[in-house]
C-alpha cells in the first residue's frame, strides 16, 4: 500500500450539511472499483448498440445489489446496471410499514442539482440538459471516533457499504484478481420527477454511451 501523503490523500467531503442520508427520498448512487478496472464484464456491440455482458463477477454485483432490501427493508430499488468497471442504481428510502414515496420527495425549488467540483462531477445529458451529478461522500477509513463520522444505520452510506462487502467477499473467496473498490462513491438527491426520468434514461443507455462515459478504459 502506497504510503499517505496528506498533501494528496486529503479531500474535503462536501456533503450536504445537516442533511439526514437516512431520511425518505430517492438517491442516484455510482460506486467504482478501484483504479477502474473493468472486472464485472463487457461492453458488446450488438444491432450497432452497447450491450452489457455480465461475467461471474458481475453476475455477483448484481445478484448483490438486487438483495440490498433483503438486509436494508427500508431500501427499494428503482433502476439500476452494472458496468464494467462500476455500478449506477437509484434507490429509495422509506419508512418501514409507510407506502413507498412518489417522486416529489425532498423537492426543493429548481430541476437543476449542482453539488460537485472541480474533476469530481459526473455528467449526466448532453448540451444544455446536464445534471452534474454529485461528488464523492466519504466513508471512515476506521471505526467512527464521533458522530460526525459516524455512518447511520439504515442510511445510504451503509448501504454502499454493505453492498461493497458483500462484492469484496465474492471475489476474496473465487477469483484470483486482486480487486478493490474505490473508497468513496457518488451520490445526488433526486428532487423533482423530471430528474428521476433523465437519470433513469442515462442509466438504460449508459452500455449505448460506454465510449463517453466519465469511466471508459
């Protein structure tokens, strides 16, 4: 393991302030293998489209994520694709024994949501019709010493992070690739139902887009 540098390994989270990640709503999240290795498969061309054709281990990333309301009962999943080299899905948090949420959940003002900087922006549309879709929310590298790194049971966070355990598990056990996730992920609120139908859009096409995907290699 290469040796911590503050001067580079240091990155501010900017995660919403005072925003409770527990709370109903729906939630656009990416996570990555580290280094972005394509380890879950392959993009196949086929009537002139992308296809995405799942190996043993992304057969397992998904198996995985479709379990996440097995473990979470508070998590309903909307849609979602494992790509090569990372995974897109939208989930929604409810209250357990509540009617699933409509799509007007945490709206607030405008279509547009902007919550990344600099190189940590993932581009969802094209032209003038983007969403910049979030920036990285960090996860404790050890176990929380206070709240404010404290991941709250039942939220998005630990959902990723169970999701993650339960990939890494897979390939520690079955396969000989050395395999890691990239430490933090990607994640939007999802505001307004125009929102909800863009992103979903984007991810049904992300294997047509692959070659202009922020994580092409």
């Amino acid at each position: 393991m290469d040796n911590y540098n503050p001067n580079i390994h240091h990155r501010k989270s900017i995660r919403l302030k005072g925003y409770d990640y527990s709370q109903s709503g729906l939630y656009f999240i990416t996570i990555c293998v580290k280094d972005h290795k394509c380890l879950f498969g392959k993009i196949v061309k086929e009537n002139s489209l992308g296809k995405m054709v799942l190996n043993d281990a992304g057969k397992i990333a998904n198996v995985c994520w479709q379990d996440i309301p097995k473990h979470f009962p508070n998590a309903v999943l909307h849609e979602h694709i494992i790509m090569p080299n990372h995974v897109h899905g939208i989930i929604e948090l409810v209250k357990t024994g509540v009617d699933r949420l409509q799509n007007d959940v945490v709206g607030v003002q405008n279509d547009v949501i902007n919550v990344g900087v600099q190189n940590d922006v993932i581009n969802v549309g094209v032209q003038n019709d983007v969403i910049n879709v979030g920036v990285q929310n960090f996860e404790p590298l050890q176990k929380p010493v206070n709240k404010y790194q404290k991941i709250i049971p039942h939220s998005i966070g630990s959902i990723v992070r169970g999701y993650k355990i339960g990939v890494t598990k897979w390939f520690r056990t079955n396969s000989t690739f050395e395999f890691g996730w990239q430490r933090n992920y990607y994640e939007i609120i999802i505001r307004t139902e125009k929102s909800y139908q863009r992103i979903c859009e984007y991810i049904k096409n992300n294997p047509k887009n692959w070659r202009e995907d922020d994580f092409f290699t």
